[in-house]
C-alpha cells in the first residue's frame, strides 16, 4: 500500500533502511501523512507526503514568503532558498534561511483550500492528533515554530506596522521549541477557537516538557492531544514525564492559567494542581489539562495551513529551529510505545 520512492540522491541511509523506515510510520493506525523531504513530485520538484491510499489531498508543500503575502513587500521564496542536507531519518533533512531582511521569511506550506477537511486537519468533536518531527535544533531557536496548523493572525499591531492582509488567527495544533513556556524544550500548542484564550491577546493552552530539545543532534519530538482524557502531552525520543511549574501567577507564559484558575475559569482535576493555603501553588503542565475540542473551521476561510519551519505571525522572527528531517500527523493519541518505535535514535546517532 505504502511503495517507498527510488532514491533519487545518495543519502545517509540505505534504500532498505529508508523503505523500511517509510513504512514504519505509515503502517501505525490512523497514519494521516509524512513529508520525509525526500519524496518530491518529480526530481526537482516539491517535497510531497506519503499519505494513505483513501486521501485525495494535495499535501504537496510550497514555498512562500509569508511577509511578502501579508504585507505586500519582499521577494517570494523559492526551493532554491531551501537548504539540504544528507542527514536525518529517512537521510535527507531541510532548513530555511536565517536571514536579516525583515521582507523575507519563508515557510514551506500546504494552504488551506487543499487540505480542508483532510485527515491531517484534525478538529472538532472527540478527535485527537498526534504530530511527530525529527529535528536537529539550532543553538538559536529558543522559542521557534516548528509545524502545525498555526496560523497566528495579522490583526495585532504590538509586533510593528500593520500587515496589508489582515486576518484572525486561526490556530489547532502545532509544535513549538517552547516559546516563553519553556524556551528550547518540545511544546505543543493546541486552541479550542482558533484565536485566543484566558482572556490574554495570544493563545495560551500548551503542554510543554521540562527537558529541553538537544542541540547539533537528532531528536524526534512530539506533541499528542488525548482528547478522551482532556489532556496534551509532549514527548521528545518517545520519553516524557511530568512538568510542574511553581508560582504559576509569576511565570510569563502560564499566569494567564493562574489568573483563569483565580476566576474560576481554568479549574483542572486535583491531579494536574497543588494548592497551598488554598491558592494556585504549582500547576501541571506536561501533561496539561485541555478540556476542550479543537477549533473546528467548517470552511476553507476560516481554517489556516499546515506550515513547515515557521508560522504566520506578526513577530517575523528571523531565525528558525534548525534542521528538520521529518513531519508525521497522526489523527489518534499516540501511546508511548508507538512513539518509542518511531524515536529511530539508532538511526540518529
């Protein structure tokens, strides 16, 4: 059902090994896609997904400067601006420009018209996701995008002048390298509305693990949404374990849950809090109590893309978070053995 491609490059890696690998992701039940950066349309063309034989998507990735669509200025971005490298999990991984000009940044991309209502735009009631992606995170990306659907919105003007094309965020799930819940570690954002929550500007619901994504080496990272048990839990090598924050109403990403859960908005069961003297001591944050269905666009208009590398935002962070050997969506919770098996740590080394 999953045929590997013919190597069209010398990789890392075997074509026995690289099949083999292919067909390890994409034999685990509810497989929705894998960009392996090595499966393109033609020799020279774009990167394309492996995907089960029922999706009609394109799921092809383009190329695109996002300042340039948004505010009207800067050159659009080609492949050619994308760096490669024989490395990775399937030997072969992809890099977007760091670059100065605040008209450029690029992204690789599945807009939303093509794939609205795929298996990978998971969404609505009941449903979970699971997004894997083997990376080898730069020294700089403290806090980057890595994939999702995540668009962030260009409706806000605190980031500088405002964007031509302005729109909502539109947000359901994506991997970051912490943001400011942690800063280099594996955080999986998620949003029940696409725009944002406890009454703060940004969305604010994150899981997020303690241990922070290894720099220069290949790690596999993962975030998976359970929605049957409320909850969002982020893996790095298929390992996790639980995450506390102290003083939550004093931390700069997660006091806007403190001040939810001081309202009486924000109440998670007893095992993801501790109280002492009746106040918010300590709360749980991976896994992180997400009660809640994701943002469900019914249509095209009011969904955003799937990005690679980075994502629409206002903030046009000049950096990105390294090398990425991988993208993988699933559309159930993932359990740990699952993930264990595709971590490929012996492959990374």
């Amino acid at each position: 059902m999953f045929l590997a491609v013919a190597l069209l490059t010398p990789l890392l890696i075997s074509q026995t090994d690289y099949n083999t690998r292919v067909r390890t992701v994409t034999r685990i039940k509810g497989f929705a896609a894998l960009w392996d950066f090595v499966k393109r349309d033609g020799p020279n063309g774009r990167f394309d997904a492996w995907k089960p034989a029922s999706e009609k998507a394109d799921l092809r990735l383009d190329a695109l400067n996002y300042v340039q669509q948004y505010w009207g200025n800067g050159r659009p971005a080609t492949y050619a601006d994308i760096t490669i490298l024989q490395e990775g999990p399937f030997g072969q991984a992809i890099a977007l420009p760091q670059v100065s000009d605040p008209t450029f940044r690029p992204l690789l991309i599945v807009p939303r018209q093509r794939l609205h209502s795929s298996a990978i735009d998971v969404k609505g009631p009941g449903k979970s996701v699971t997004l894997v992606v083997w990376i080898k995170r730069n020294p700089d990306s403290g806090t980057h995008a890595i994939a999702g659907i995540w668009h962030e919105g260009t409706d806000l003007k605190d980031h500088g002048s405002q964007a031509t094309r302005v729109e909502q965020g539109r947000r359901q799930y994506a991997l970051f390298s912490g943001l400011a819940a942690n800063p280099g570690a594996a955080a999986g954002h998620v949003s029940d509305n696409g725009a944002s929550s406890f009454g703060d500007k940004y969305a604010r619901h994150i899981g997020v693990t303690q241990n922070k994504i290894p720099i220069g080496d290949w790690a596999s990272v993962a975030l998976v949404f359970d929605n049957a048990r409320d909850r969002v839990t982020c893996y790095i090598d298929g390992q996790t374990a639980d995450y506390w924050i102290e003083n939550p109403a004093h931390h700069p990403f997660f006091q806007w849950a403190a001040k939810a859960w001081e309202r009486g908005e924000y109440l998670p069961p007893k095992e993801y809090v501790r109280l002492k003297d009746n106040k918010l001591h300590a709360l749980r944050v991976n896994p992180y109590w997400f009660p809640h269905d994701l943002y469900n666009p019914v249509t095209p208009e009011q969904g955003g893309p799937f990005t690679i590398g980075r994502v629409i935002h206002m903030g046009r962070n000049p950096t990105s978070p390294g090398f990425i050997g991988g993208v993988a969506v699933f559309s159930r919770a993932l359990p740990r053995k699952e993930l264990r098996k595709i971590a490929f740590n012996s492959a990374l080394q």
